[in-house]
C-alpha cells in the first residue's frame, strides 16, 4: 500500500515547518487521511497528529555509496527553482550521477558528476561544462555556473520511528510503507 503527499513541496523547501498530508490509497470509496507537521531539520522530521516521531534516516550505504564522499551528499530528488517555485523534480542524484526526470528530457542520458578540486561540483551536458557550489542546508542547495539553482526535496528518502525502526519511504510524492507494517 502507499499513501499519496499532498503538501506545497516549494513551501517546505522554503520555510519548513509545513503541515504535510498523506492520502491513504485504498480500495474503499472515503479517503483516509493523515497528517504531519514537517521539519527540515536537521534531521529532518515528520510529527504527527498522534504525537509519534518519524526521522529520515541519512544514507550511509546504498545510493552513493560507491560515490566519493563529497558526492555522496548529493544524493537525493533535486528540483530546479530557477525561475521560480517549482513542483516537478529536474533529477534524483544517485551514485554520482545525475538521472534526468524523463518527462521534462525523454531520452537524455545519465549524466555523470565529479568531484573537482575547487570544492564544487561538475559535469558536461551536450559537451558543454557546468559547475556548482553545494550548500548542505537544509535545504540542500546547487547553485550552477549558468545561474540555475536547485534545491533538494527533503521529504524524499526513508522514514523512521523515534526508535530507529524503519517504517516506509517517500519516493515521487507517495509514501510506500515498509512490506511488514500492517495498514488499512
């Protein structure tokens, strides 16, 4: 089962603090709602209305780990906010490598980051070079060499109880519980 995030993202990006509602999906015809009140940390943290806690866990192996560390905190759903708020994630940063959202560029390519000597970060896009300064936030921030911004949508990732038990995921605007949680 999932449950759907309705939330303003570009809110929670900006401010934190933002109440965040889960629609449960299920098959029954009355839709089951949840809420949260979101903190962008650090750690960034889910309380609900029920008073319990959920923590994302920070990656420390899995995505990125085969990455050198400076890019491995790169790791994440990024959104360009350029020309103002937006929505719609450009990428997911995983193993030092930029995944392009295929809706927005259908068919391009992965595109690999490196580390550079400077501190900044870089890549080649249709041969040509880009740079940016990371800002670990949060949020986390990409300023680029051709004046784009990106900040990191920090609801994404896996979510925990206050006792370290994992209990689900949010990928894409859905929460996906862990497979042994029990939910309507």
């Amino acid at each position: 089962a999932y449950a759907s995030v309705h939330s303003s993202a570009a809110a929670l990006r900006a401010a934190g603090g933002e109440r965040v509602v889960f629609v449960l999906n299920s098959d029954r015809a009355e839709e089951d709602l949840w809420e949260a009140s979101a903190s962008l940390g650090p750690p960034a943290s889910l309380t609900w209305t029920d008073g319990s806690t959920w923590t994302r866990v920070e990656a420390k192996e899995g995505p990125g780990a085969g990455a050198p560390t400076s890019l491995r905190a790169l790791a994440g759903v990024w959104v360009d906010t350029t020309h103002g708020n937006s929505e719609t994630p450009i990428c997911t940063i995983q193993d030092a490598e930029v995944r392009w959202n295929q809706m927005l560029f259908s068919g391009h390519q992965n595109t690999q980051l490196e580390a550079l000597p400077d501190g900044t970060v870089g890549m080649q896009v249709a041969g040509d070079p880009y740079t940016a300064a990371f800002h670990k936030g949060p949020p986390g921030r990409l300023e680029w060499s051709d004046g784009a911004l990106w900040l990191r949508d920090e609801l994404q990732g896996d979510w925990a109880t206050e006792g370290g038990e994992v209990v689900g995921h949010i990928r894409g605007g859905r929460l996906y519980w862990e497979p042994k949680l029990q939910r309507p």
